[in-house]
C-alpha cells in the first residue's frame, strides 16, 4: 500500500512504502548490502573461534604476535631452564650478602632500660641523670624538646625540691643540701668557689650566702652562684645529655608531660605508653553560649561538676595528709 503526499507545486513526489510485516527480524535490506547469513553461532563454535585466533584478527597489546613469536622459537629448552635457575641462584646470594641493620633509634627506648633511666625520655647516662627523693623517679639534664631539662621541668610541676645524684656519676652519690644550714631545696642552693683549694661549696641564697660570720672566711661570698641556671642544672654538677642520645631518646612534648605529670597523681608507677589508652585522656567538652534541651547541657556540665568535685576532694586529702 503507498500513499503520495506532494508539498507544494514545486516540491519533489515523495513515495512511503508501509510494509505489512510489522517487525522483521534480520535480513530488511539483504538484498543491498549482500549478507543474508543472520544465524547467531554456537557456544561451542565461538569457544573455538575465540581460542584460535584467525591471521587477519587485530592485534590486542600485541599479545597475538607474543604467541606466534613463542611459537615460532618453539618450546624452551633444558638449556634456557638451566639458565633461569643460574640467574635465581645468582640473586638469591646477592641478597643473601646484604646486611641489614636494625634502626637503633626504634630500640634505644623500646629496649629494657634501667632503674634510673629518664622517666620521660629514657636517657641513663649515669653522669646525666638525678633523682627526685620525693618521688624516687629519675630524670636527666637534656632538654629535649622542651624549655628546659627534664628534672627541671619534673621539680617544678611535681612541686618537688629534693634530688640527689648517681651513685655511678662523676660525684657519687651525692645529696644536694647547704654545707651551712642543711637545705636541699634546689632552687635556693648555690656554689661559692673556694679562695686556696679547688673545692666549691654549696650554700642557700638566704641566709647563708649573705652571712658576714661565715664557718670560713676563706669563701668569696660575692661569686655566689646558683645550681640551676636557664632552667637547667650546671653541666659540671649534672651532665647534659650529647645531642646524638637526646635524637635518639624517646620525644616527649611539653604537653605530654603537663598530662603524665597529673596521671602520676593517682598513679605513680604510669608510663607515657598509658596516655594512650582509651579514656586517659578525655578532654571535657567545652561550654557553649546556648544549649539545644536539657539533656545536652546536662550532658556537658556534669563531667565539668564531677571534676571539680574530685580535685577538691584530692586538695582536702593532701591538706590534712600535711598536717
């Protein structure tokens, strides 16, 4: 069936052919491109095609010329095995030669140190290491990466004044304290070379230092000193660690000691490793101008009222402990 529909006086005859068959499916115009095979083939057949590829197939990354390139030099030989199992030999003693060593800056902490090892660095350098006699710790004259050195920084938070030295240092077993009075506050200590011998003596700032009665006058009272000097105490007194063991000594922050410090108050025998176990170091959250619904400003200002129930607590405990 055709229908002719003409545009205009000028336009061309336009001819639609309605076919009677609906759908076709294959071979709708055979006849014009000369192919009337619309067979779909096999499982079986395309497995096979597909496995021998046909000399006119493109080549894909070159894999098809690998193959014909194997085929063509034919299968190995005993003499290409021997020669790939000599080259395994071979680098197989090359790296059989090669030493490696350990980083010793992993294992110079890790390691098991001793009793007067720094508590926070792990430094135990006999000569450089002092000992708290509150608290029975060690710790050394290095500053690390802090201000100043470590029993400096432990005698000032701990609030402690007390330290003696190695017993395998430089000046034995020695306990700091004033020759006149017998003070060991260390921060009050000093030294007063001697006019004849080359012996110094150890006297506090006040009054000692500043007496005219003097047990001997052979002390030049106006070369008075004091023991620690830049936050640190004087390297003929304590030495300071070389800067090799402090780069290799374990790195503390300040702010890592400021929260051992405080895990020290209830338990003395912590190490840096608890600070990270969970719950250490919870921070409170912070206060905020306006809250959602009760439930969220109870949520932040209980922990708050807890802590400051328990510091309190802590203060009356050491208040009446002292008296």
């Amino acid at each position: 069936m055709s229908t002719v529909d003409s545009y205009g006086p000028a336009s061309q005859t336009l001819t639609f052919l309605d076919t009677e068959e609906a759908d076709f499916g294959a071979d709708t115009q055979g006849s014009e491109y000369e192919f009337h095979d619309f067979t779909v083939p096999s499982q079986t057949q395309t497995q096979s095609q597909a496995s021998q590829p046909e000399p006119s197939q493109p080549l894909v990354n070159g894999n098809v010329a690998e193959k014909k390139e194997d085929l063509a030099n034919g299968p190995a030989t005993g003499n290409d095995e021997a020669k790939a199992d000599g080259t395994v030999s071979k680098v197989s003693n090359s790296l059989g030669e090669l030493n490696f060593e350990e980083d010793e800056d992993e294992t110079f902490y890790s390691k098991d140190l001793p009793a007067y090892a720094c508590r926070y660095c792990g430094v135990h350098d006999p000569a450089s290491v002092v000992q708290c006699i509150q608290c029975k710790k060690w710790f050394c004259n290095g500053r690390g990466n802090t201000a100043g050195s470590h029993i400096v920084n432990h005698l000032v938070r701990a609030k402690h004044k007390e330290v003696t030295l190695h017993k395998d240092g430089p000046l034995g077993e020695t306990i700091l304290e004033c020759y006149n009075c017998g003070c060991r506050n260390v921060f009050l200590l000093g030294f007063i070379p001697a006019k004849a011998d080359s012996v110094v003596v150890l006297l506090c700032r006040q009054p000692c230092a500043t007496q005219s009665n003097s047990k001997d006058m052979n002390w030049d009272q106006a070369q008075w000193q004091p023991l620690i000097n830049d936050r640190c105490f004087l390297s003929w007194l304590v030495k300071v660690p070389p800067d090799e063991d402090q780069l290799r000594a374990r790195q503390i922050s300040a702010q890592q000691i400021n929260k051992l410090e405080e895990l020290w108050k209830d338990n003395p025998e912590a190490k840096l490793e608890d600070l990270d176990k969970p719950g250490v170091d919870d921070e409170p959250q912070q206060v905020l101008l306006r809250y959602e619904d009760a439930y969220q400003y109870q949520n932040i200002f209980g922990p708050l009222v807890k802590l400051e129930a328990d510091y309190d607590k802590k203060l009356k405990e050491s208040q009446v402990w002292l008296t």
